[in-house]
C-alpha cells in the first residue's frame, strides 16, 4: 500500500459522552458523524464510503442518508476502527471510493437500544470449549493469560496497578474524563475484587459515546482541513477467538504481527514514536502493548511505567486522554484511541504533548483474538 497517500481530514466524538441516558447507540453514531463531517467541512452527501462496528452500516448509512459505493461492516470487537481504517485506506487507493467515514457509537452506560457484548452462539467453539468452564465474559477471560504473565514474569498485583494510577494522572489533566481524581497504588489494591486479579480500579470505566472519523486522499486532504492528520502505516492480524488457545499467554501473537507490519509500512523505528495510544480494557493491556510492538523487552514493561515513562513529561506518554480506565469505554474502545492519536498530532489535546510528529495507535478485539495498529503523521513527504 503507498505510504501517506491517505489523510484524516475530519474527526470527532459525540457531543457528550459519560453518561447520556437520552440517546439510543445510533443516534450516538449520528451524533459523533456529524460532528466529523462539521470538522472536515463537509455533508453527508459529500460521502462515499462508510464502515462501522456495532450498528449494521446499511443502518447508518440510511440513517445518515448516505449513499455509499463502498461498504466495509468488520466487527473483530473493540479494534474493528483500527481495521476500517486500513482497509477505507485501500479502497481509496484503488478508486473504490473517495471519501469515507468511520463511525462508532454505544449506549455503553444507559443501555438505549444497544448492541451489547456478542454472546456465543450455541455450537460454536466458545459455547463448546470454553463457556462451559466460566470463561463468558471480559473479566473472567482476561484473567487467565495475565495470571500467567504475572507469574512468569515475577509480578504481583502492583504491575497492574501502576498503569491505572499514571493513566489517572493524564486523566486529571483531561475535562472530558470519566475519572479525575488522583489515586495511588494502594488505592488500586483496596478496591473491590472483581475477577482476581483485577480489581475495580484495573477495568475500564463503563460509558455512553461515539467517535467518527473522515479519510480522503492526501492530494485532497490540505483543501478539506488546515490540520491533516497522515496514515502512515498500518496492520492487522488474529489470533484464536478462544483465549485458551493463545500460542502464549504471555504475550499476543496478533499483537506482534498488526504492530511489526504497520511499523514497516511505516518506514519508522521506536525511536521516531512520540505519542502511543494503547487500548486498556483492562490494566494488563498496556504491558502486552508495549513488549510486544517492541517498546521494552519482554517482562519490563511494568518497570518502565514505574519509572514514569509513561506518564505526564515523560519519554513516551501513552494514553493520554486517560485511557479507558479513566477517560471513557463504551465497550468498543478503539474509536477513542484513534482519536486521541489524531488530536495529539494536530496539536489539540487536552493534555497536549509538545511537538507530537508521529503517533501509533494499537488496539485489541475480543480477548486477543485480533488486533489493529495505525501509525499517524503530521507531515507528508
């Protein structure tokens, strides 16, 4: 695929997000479309293409009053945005469409007319192999392949609970979070017991939201908005729909391979990184996110984190909306991770960091079943 040969031109979330009891998940959808195409100047009927997650995009795109040429409806859980934008990439390239737009929605929170979290058909390999032993939702899944991570690695509960206190600290700095206040590690340790080990404060906050997003071509791109954001490099890869068939637990094959191929379409090392967005459903995440697309050696992630790297001034700040243990997560969470990449390269986060050229934005679908990585510029050659 050509490199910087696509561009963000509009990007947005919904008008409020928390708590928003008076709206269904499509008009979030709608809601958060809007205010993309408002910043990418355009109209509905300036669209071609759609892709979406959740809501059916033959649903949105009617509700929208779109008319597209180009239809893209991957659903691999929280990182399927990851993957449209990949793929709304390629069909702009190849003349398939011209101008495409992502979107997002959930009633997380209020649950008004939601999707809700997949549950496994009868017959299928979960149903058969896994459900029957208590593995059926998020906290009861994850636990397995961290418990083993810990283990292996000589780690105990304060591993995890490094991540949420730094992503709090970005969080604090952010008016748009669901979590502000300050907390500490022995905060994290005392709060209540979810699925050992994870705690209240190690899952992500449960919200109501949407996010949208609006690609064209680069030769358009400057003529649409005086900030575009480049798609530099990208990647996807799956792994298992079933954790207990994971290669390792201890680290995500999809991981590896989504971030190792967005790297090199990329053309760009560690070292060019200045800003990463890892998605946390819960606060292993970001120590599987950061060994394994290369950021520190395996087992050393939690260290890194301690010594503040991470964090508010350090040399690589992750997550700096708050993530979705603090900022938002409406159950699909990769919509926000984009979007914090997209507004740290134009210059106009909450907590901006200083000169953001390149960010990565890495996301997980289902529990580590698949996985979608986009590295974002603010320059094209």
């Amino acid at each position: 695929m050509a490199r910087r040969s696509v561009a963000v031109v509009g990007a947005a979330e919904s008008t409020r997000m928390g708590k928003v009891p008076e709206m269904s998940q499509i008009q979030l959808h709608a809601d958060a479309a809007l205010n993309a195409l408002a910043d990418a100047g355009l109209r509905p009927s300036d669209i071609d293409g759609i892709a979406t997650a959740g809501e059916p995009p033959e649903t949105v795109a009617h509700y929208l009053g779109i008319k597209p040429r180009w239809i893209d409806g991957t659903g691999v859980g929280g990182c399927s945005f990851m993957l449209h934008l990949r793929h709304a990439m390629a069909a702009i390239e190849s003349g398939l469409c011209r101008t495409v737009l992502v979107t997002h929605g959930e009633s997380g929170r209020s649950r008004i007319a939601p999707t809700g979290f997949p549950i496994p058909v009868p017959g299928s390999l979960l149903q058969q192999f896994e459900t029957p032993f208590g593995t059926t939702y998020p906290p009861t899944m994850f636990s397995i392949p961290v418990l083993r991570y810990l283990k292996q690695h000589g780690l105990d509960e304060s591993a995890l609970a490094s991540v949420a206190v730094v992503q709090r600290q970005w969080a604090a700095l952010n008016p748009r979070a669901s979590q502000k206040d300050p907390i500490t590690i022995e905060d994290v340790l005392a709060s209540k017991m979810i699925v050992y080990p994870f705690r209240l404060l190690m899952c992500c906050v449960v919200s109501d939201g949407g996010g949208a997003i609006v690609l064209t071509s680069a030769d358009r791109a400057p003529d649409l908005h005086e900030r575009p954001v480049y798609i530099i490099g990208t990647g996807e890869s799956c792994e298992s729909p079933m954790i207990s068939q994971m290669e390792d637990f201890s680290t995500s094959a999809a991981f590896r391979r989504a971030g190792r191929d967005a790297f090199a379409e990329a053309g760009i090392s560690h070292a060019d990184v200045d800003h990463l967005m890892l998605y946390d459903a819960f606060a292993h995440l970001p120590l599987y996110g950061l060994e394994d697309l290369g950021f520190c050696h395996p087992g050393e992630a939690a260290s890194f984190i301690r010594q503040g790297n991470t964090a508010p001034g350090g040399r690589l700040p992750v997550n700096t909306n708050g993530g979705g243990l603090s900022y938002m997560h409406s159950g699909m969470y990769g919509m926000y991770a984009l979007q914090e990449s997209i507004r740290q390269v134009r210059g106009i986060a909450a907590a901006q960091v200083p000169d953001v050229e390149i960010s990565v934005a890495h996301g997980v679908g289902g529990m580590f079943s698949a996985s979608g990585t986009i590295v974002f510029s603010k320059t094209r050659p």
